[in-house]
C-alpha cells in the first residue's frame, strides 16, 4: 500500500494515460484505485495493461526473469516511468529488436504520459487470437 501513496503523490491530481500501439488503445488510470494485478511492479506497464484488458506477454509472470513484456518507448521522457533498473538492463540485454528506448512492461512503472509499442514480433497470435502468423519481416535479425 506504500507504493500506492508515493505514486499518487507524484500524480499531483493528473490521471496519466498510456496508449498501447500497433492497437492504438488509450487507457487512463488512477494509480491510488487500481487493483494490482500482483503481474510485475504495481503501477508497472505490465499491471497497467492487465489492468485495462490489454494483452501483453509476461511468460515469466512479470518477474524480471524473460523478456516477452518488452516493449518501446514512442513518447514520454524518463520522467514518465521510472528510472531503469539494473536487473532490467541486464534482462533487456537478451531481448530482440533492443533498442536505446526499450523497457521491461513489468518493471516499468508509469509516471505520467506515456505512448508504448509492443513489437509485432513480439506478440503471441495464439494467445491472442489472431487469424494469422504472417510475421513477413517483423522478426529482427539476430545480433552480431
């Protein structure tokens, strides 16, 4: 319950939303109210998605031990989830596609406004759903 209060203190009565592409869904959400999904850190992108009826792929459970929640940062500075971690840098090291605005959905904890996508590669179409697993030339190439 203590990290509830921090996190409404930082909210300064502003609601932050974050919108989940290639689904362009925008939810808001009131950290001090949300249930915590017990998926990932509470506030997390993770929990926030769960939360809101988003699919984002946690196979570890949201315990920093794969990378299937990664996701980048399309918009919304540092200031807006926070600060990276050292067991999240050194877990995003093994994921595909890294890149220099890339982020654990379940460590990171949203601050304010924030846009995220979760890479086609990375989404689970059986899971999900999806009709088709055409992934063409979505999947990146191996690292060197």
């Amino acid at each position: 319950m203590e990290i509830v209060k921090l996190l409404s203190s930082l909210y300064n009565e502003i609601v932050p939303k974050v919108t989940f592409l290639p689904a362009n869904v925008t939810v808001e959400f009131d950290p001090a109210t949300m249930p915590f999904a017990e998926h990932g850190k509470q506030a997390s992108l993770l929990d926030v998605a769960i939360n809101n009826g988003i699919t984002l792929e946690h196979a570890c459970g949201g315990n920093c031990a794969c990378t299937t929640c990664h996701v980048i940062v399309k918009s919304g500075d540092e200031q807006q989830l926070s600060e990276m971690e050292d067991d999240e840098a050194d877990r995003l090291d093994m994921a595909p596609g890294l890149t220099l605005r890339s982020r654990l959905g379940c460590m990171a904890i949203v601050k304010g406004d924030v846009t995220v996508e979760i890479p086609t590669w990375n989404i689970n179409y059986i899971s999900e759903g999806g009709a088709s697993m055409n992934m063409g030339d979505a999947i990146p190439p191996p690292k060197k």
